[in-house]
C-alpha cells in the first residue's frame, strides 16, 4: 500500500493503523540469547474495528500493543497509522512521539500499577490534559474530567473525584483508566488484558461500557487476550497469534465457528463452558505440553512440535504463510484441507 | 442407588460455620453461617464474586483464618474429628496437610525463590507430619510419586520456582497439596492466572486425581464455566452466605437443555468419575422431574454474565451495583440491594436455607414461594 500525503491534515484514511512485516527482538544474556518476541506480523485495522489479539501466555500479545503505542522500538518492519509511516527516521522525534500519544491510547491490565496512589481521581484524569495542554482553565479541565467519567459511568462525579485509587473497587479503577484514555479524544486504543484481574460481573459490565463507548467515538480498538470467550463478545476480528507470528485472521465468526490452523482449533477446545451435559466431562486435547522459548523457536511450522497433524514436511520445508481462503480469512497451515 | 451408599460418612461436615475479622471499624462478617458436607471423591465448586467470602471459607476449613480473623461459631468435622477449637499443634500435626490440604490463591507465585522444589516440599513434609516419619528416601519416592501425577518431569525437583513456567508451578504447588496424602484439598482460584490450554491441562489433571485417588476437593473460583469442568455439585456464596448449593447438572440446566433426570445424573456416559455419592441422608426419594436450572437471581445473572465462545450474545447481562459492606450487611437477605426481584419481605427478613428440590438448596423468598418453582 502506498502511503498518502503525510500533510493531509483531518483526511482521514479508512484503515486506521497497519503493521507491515513487524519484528521485535530482545538480546538477552549480553547478546548470546535473541528472544525473538515479535516475528514478522502484518495486519490493518479498521476505522472503528475492533481487533481481538488471543493467543498463549508469551506468544507476543504485549510486545505487539508496546510496539503499536512506540513504547518499544520495532527491530524491522513498519507501522502506520492514517497511511503514515511512524517508524519512518522523518517521525522519530520527541515531538512526533507527543503528537503521537494522543492519537494512540492503552488500557493495561492492571488498572492500580498504572496509577500514581498519591493523585486523587481528579489529578489521575487531569495530567493527560494538563501533559498535553488541552483545556485553558481549570473550569475547562473539570468540565471535560466530568464528562469522560459520566461516559465510563463513574457518577456522581464529585463523589469519586477527591478519592485515591486504593478507596476504588478493581472495577471502578479500571473505568477511571478507561477513562484517562478517552479524554483526550484518542483514535486508536490498545487495551492490554483490560479485564482479566477484575470478576466476572464487573467484567461483563466493564466490555459492556467500552464497546458502547467504542460505538459511540468510533474508536480503533486492539483488544488483547488470551480467553478467547471475551474476544467473541467484543471483537470483529480476532487474529490468533503463536510464536510471534499471526497464525490465523478473519472476523470472529470464521475463526471461532471455522477454524482451519490446528492452534486455533485447540485454543478453542481448550475453552470451558458452563453447558448441561457437558458437565465434568474429561475432554481430551489435541496438543501437548507448552509453548516453546522464543529464544528457540522450531523449524519449519514453528507449531510442528505440539501439533497432531505435522508431518516431515511441517518440520523440514519453508514456515508457511498466511494464505487466504476467501474474504480476508487467513490462516499458515499447509495441511488445512486435509485436517 | 444412593439407599448403598448413605452407609459411608461424609470427609467433611461443616455446620453453621462463621468467620469474622476483628478490625478497628468493626467486625467484617466474611463467613456468616454456612453449612454442607462432602463425600469421598465428590467435588464441590465454590463460586461468587471477589469479596464474597470464599478464600474465608477455605483458611477457615483448615482453622488458619489469618488476622485479624477469627472462627466465632459453628464446627468442621473432618474424617470424624471436629478440628474448631484444636490446638494449633495438633492441627498442625494431625489435621493440616495429612487430612485436609490446601493450594492457597496466588501461591504459585509466592513460592521461596532461594529454595528448590524439593527443599520446599522436604519443609512442608517437616511442618506437617508426624513427627517420626522422617526418612529421606521415603519422602523423595513420595514427592516423585506426586510430581510425576501432575505431569512433571523428574529434574523439577531441583529446579528453583522462577526457572519454571506460570503452569508447571502451579503443578508443583498442587503436588505440594497432596504428597502428605490427604483425603481432602481446597484449590482457591488454581487456574485463574493461566491461559486457556494450560489451564485445561491442569483441569484433567484434578478430574484425574478425583477419579484414580477418590480424592476429595473443593475448587474455589470466580469462574462458572470452570466450575462446570470440575464439579459435581457447586455452592454459590454471597456476602459470607450460601445462596445456592446444588448438583452441577441442576445449576447449569437451561430450558433448552435440562438436566437430565436426578436419579441418573451420576452415570451418564463419559463421565470420568465415580458416581457422586449422595452427600446428606435424608434424599431417600430419588427425583424423577427435571432440574428447572439454577433458582436464586443471583446465581441466574452470574451465569448470564459468563461470555460463551460457542454462542454469540450481542449483550452481556451484568449485576449491577457492589456486594454489601460485610461490617454492617442488610438485614434481610443480603442480595436484596441489587436484586431485581427484591420486596419488602426481602428486606426484613434473611430467607432461610430451603432444600426446594432433591439435593438443591436455595436461600431465596422468591424461589420459595414463586409456584413456579414448587415442589409437587
Ligand atoms: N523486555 C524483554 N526482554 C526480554 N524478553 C522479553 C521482554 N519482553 C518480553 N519478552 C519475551 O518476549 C516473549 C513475548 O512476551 P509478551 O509479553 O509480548 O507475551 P504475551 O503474549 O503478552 O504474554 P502474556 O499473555 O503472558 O502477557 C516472551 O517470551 C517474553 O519472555
Ligand atoms: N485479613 C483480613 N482482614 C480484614 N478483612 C478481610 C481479611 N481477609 C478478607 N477480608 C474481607 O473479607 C471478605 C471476604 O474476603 P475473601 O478473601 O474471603 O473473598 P473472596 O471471595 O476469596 O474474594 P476474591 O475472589 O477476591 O479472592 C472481603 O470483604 C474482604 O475484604
Ligand atoms: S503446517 Fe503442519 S505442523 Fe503446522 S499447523 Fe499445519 S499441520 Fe500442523
Ligand atoms: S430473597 Fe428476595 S432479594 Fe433475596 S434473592 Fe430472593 S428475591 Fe432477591
Ligand atoms: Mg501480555
Ligand atoms: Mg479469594
């Protein structure tokens, strides 16, 4: 895809954010270990798309949404948000790095690691503002606070905005980070994990309000998990990644309803559901042991090893790649028909 | 079926049991009255929100509340011995590890970092057994006898915690539970920290222990679909109280999909276990009709709140408001506040523990008296 005129001030593209064959690599133990966390992933997002990204505990979910948000250098490869090339040496400046955190929000999983325990609510919601000098007087400032926490329902607002995080339930600190995100008006937002230290009620509650919200701004949304039950509810599309590497993509019903890569299949038979019938049944999974170090990552299909279908040629030939099977649904397994 | 088996005594019988922590504000009514038993080799799930008591309810099996908490009533008859108001030498010696055991919440991540495997489970063995027992070679064929059980290779044993992964120490900490070889172990929350294949992993493996040792378990989580994996039967709790307690077949049917008829629950096909054995005497007539599913509102919006991957809901049902400050709880039924459902005799008067069909009890106004939900 061709960049468009970088100038080209409020013309919008219709795809948001894309990743063009994105690679992170950590050097570890003075340089004799390479983890290679990221491995070459590309995907676009959508205007107003929500993106699900699930896969295993350290196949590179975070290190994706750290890249996105330019917290980490990529290794190679490129990132564009609007059509602009942001890993472009031209972008690589403490001022492009300002601009650019207003533009590309995150939500982190743990709400109360992300905030400073001295602040009040008030000062929590209005160091973004005052960071990026949005609102000239202190009445602006409180009116915009007002409004993003009647949007994430933290209401009355005078009753929460003198309190200190600790005096917050797990739920509500979340609403309060969900909402030092939206006010300054973001476009792209990355939540990492945003739910799963907080019970279940309130965690319905909480994707309830941020795909309300997500409707209502029209926000570009990457929403990283690893419980793909969550990623059906609130996501359009959900890319499963294994190894740093996208493994399949399409929107959620294609994946969940039609898998084709034997990970994404075992990732949903390892699902539990509260179903009649199939109580405290054993069910027996396809794969074996667990995801391998990034430090040394297999031959072949880098899945091979745990895989029930591989065969010599999965261990031997070249890594497949994503191959379409028809509107955007893709997936890199070079036995998929005959599975 | 069950007349057979009434003869063999619960491992566990809890009665009327309450813990409170002593705080400068007041005291904190964590467990407030709960009572159930448990059969040999009958899993029983403990579910509700964060807060709701349900770690209280396991520190409290073992008599270890931690302070400022204290038992203020009730008693916990294990394998025929009441352990509240032991002494905490014989409950250290005698009761904790031997008879009953517990995975606490978080402890794979709480595990020593300076010692091995080993070290740490040699210290567990020290603490909890009898005192003459000591002998290494025995310990260490016990140790690997239980490793092995959780899918470990041997060479974990001399590995020290960070060198493993988040799965493999939560393998180890439930091997820790069970190498003393008690009948009975609490997992608090065992799964939640892990991602969805290892977790499944890890859920075999309990469904294993049940089945080839007649073990035993109570499996705490926040997490109805879970429970759904590994219980028989499943106690709801609500601010320090039993909401609900039935048989998980009762719990998870659904109009579409009842459950099947009570008096075969246990044996249908593929389940793994043994028959679940009948928990309280008393159920002398088998039931014939279909569980109507859960009965109290607040176990109904738990499982409306639970996403399913095989079903797609545009909306996800949630509850609405907090649980109760436990220091000074409504006086009436403690879920009156957020339930729709709620009127004035809700809140003046708790509902009583109601057994509303065979095997399910309910605390509920409504579930009682909605003819909906009678009994014939
Ligand atoms: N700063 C770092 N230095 C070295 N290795 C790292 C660093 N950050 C991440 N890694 C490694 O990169 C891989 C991917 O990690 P990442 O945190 O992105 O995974 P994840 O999918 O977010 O996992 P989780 O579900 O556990 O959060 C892992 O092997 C991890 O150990
Ligand atoms: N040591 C303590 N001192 C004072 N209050 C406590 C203590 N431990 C727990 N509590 C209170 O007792 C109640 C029950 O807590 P408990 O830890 O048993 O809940 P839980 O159901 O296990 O919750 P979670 O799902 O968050 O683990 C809560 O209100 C909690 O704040
Ligand atoms: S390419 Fe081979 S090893 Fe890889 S997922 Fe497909 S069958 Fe399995
Ligand atoms: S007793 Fe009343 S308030 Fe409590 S759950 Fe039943 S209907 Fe609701
Ligand atoms: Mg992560
Ligand atoms: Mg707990």
């Amino acid at each position: 895809m061709q960049s468009p005129e970088s100038t080209s001030v409020g013309l919008r593209t219709p795809i948001a954010l894309e990743l063009k064959n994105l690679r992170k690599e950590f050097h570890v133990h003075r340089g004799k270990t390479i983890i290679k966390a990221v491995d070459g992933i590309s995907f676009s997002l959508k205007r107003g798309e929500i993106l699900g990204l699930v896969g295993e505990s350290g196949c590179g979910k975070t290190t994706t949404g750290k890249l996105v948000m330019r917290l980490l250098k990529p290794s190679s490869g490129s990132i564009l948000v609007d059509g602009e090339d942001t890993t472009a040496e031209s972008a690589n400046s403490k001022e492009s790095d300002f601009a650019y955190r207003r533009r590309v929000q995150m939500i982190f999983q743990d709400p109360y690691a992300s905030m400073n325990p001295h602040f009040k609510i008030r000062d929590v919601l209005e160091e973004p503002l005052l960071i990026h000098r949005v609102g000239e007087t202190k009445e602006e400032r409180t009116e915009m606070i007002s409004a993003v926490m009647g949007k994430v329902k933290m209401t009355p607002v005078e009753e929460y905005l003198d309190r200190h995080p600790h005096m917050l339930s797990g739920g509500q600190r979340q609403r309060i980070a969900t909402a030092r995100t939206l006010i300054l008006r973001p476009e792209i937002i990355v939540a990492d994990e945003p739910v799963s230290m907080i019970d279940l009620s309130t965690r319905a509650e909480i994707l309830q309000l941020m795909k309300t919200i997500q409707q209502e701004m029209e926000l570009s949304f990457i929403y990283i998990t690893h419980d793909i039950s969550t990623a059906r509810y609130f996501t359009d599309r959900i890319a499963v990644m294994y190894l740093g590497r996208i493994v399949e993509i399409g929107t959620q019903d294609e994946v969940i309803d039609d898998p084709k890569h034997p990970y994404t299949k075992a990732l949903i038979q390892a699902v539990c559901e509260p179903v009649s019938g199939r109580v405290g049944l054993m069910r027996e999974l396809d794969i074996k042991g667990e995801i391998p170090s990034a430090a040394n990552i297999p031959s072949g299909c880098r899945f091979h090893p745990r895989c029930p279908y591989a065969t010599k040629d999965c261990a031997e030939q070249a890594e497949p790649e994503l191959m379409d099977v028809g509107g955007g649904h893709q997936h890199a397994c070079r036995r998929w028909k005959e599975i | 079926m069950s007349e057979t088996t009434n003869t063999v005594d619960p491992v566990l019988q809890v009665k009327d049991l309450r813990l409170h922590y002593f705080t400068s504000k007041g005291a904190v009514k964590a467990l407030d009255g709960v009572s159930f038993d448990l059969m040999p080799g009958e899993a029983l799930g403990l579910v509700g929100e964060s807060g709701c008591g349900k770690t209280t309810t396991g520190v409290a099996l073992l008599n270890m509340p931690s302070p400022p908490g204290r038992i203020v009533g009730g008693s916990i008859i294990i394998d025929g011995i009441e352990i509240v108001g032991m002494s905490e030498r014989d409950l250290r010696r005698t009761v904790r590890w031997s008879k009953i055991s517990m995975v606490f919440q978080g402890a794979m991540n709480c595990l020593t970092p300076v010692y091995t495997i080993r070290k740490l489970m040699v210290e567990t063995w020290k603490e909890h057994a009898p005192d003459a027992s000591f002998n290494a070679a025995a310990i260490e064929e016990r140790m690997l006898k239980y490793t092995r059980r959780m899918g470990l290779p041997d060479h974990v044993l001399g590995r020290y915690p960070h060198e493993l992964s988040g799965g493999m120490k939560q393998r180890v900490v439930i091997a820790m539970a069970l190498f003393l070889e008690p009948r009975l172990i609490i997992m608090d929350e065992p799964t939640t920290a892990l991602d969805v294949i290892v977790q499944a992993q890890i859920l075999n493996l309990i469904k294993e222990l049940k089945r080839d040792l007649k073990l035993s378990y109570i499996f705490i989580t926040h997490d109805l679909a879970t429970e759904a994996e590994v219980a028989d039967r499943i106690m709801v709790m609500y601010a320090g109280k039993m909401a609900e307690l039935g048989m998980s077949e009762q719990i998870f049917a659904t109009p579409e999909a009842p459950a099947a008829p009570l008096a075969t629950s246990g044996s249908q096909a593929g389940h793994g276990s043994p028959e679940p054995l009948t928990s309280a005497a008393g159920h002398g007539s088998p039931a014939t009709k279909q569980s109507r599913g859960p009965l109290h509102p607040y176990t109904q919006k738990l499982l409306a709140s639970t996403p399913l991957l095989r079903k797609k809901v545009s909306e996800l049902a949630f509850i609405p408001g907090s649980p109760p400050d436990l220091i000074a709880p409504p006086p009436g039924c403690r879920f009156a506040p957020r339930c729709p459902f709620a009127r004035s005799k809700c809140n003046e008067t708790e509902p009583p523990v109601v057994e509303i069909e065979p095997r399910h009890l309910v605390a509920c106004w409504k579930a009682m008296e909605d003819p909906a939900y009678a009994v014939s």
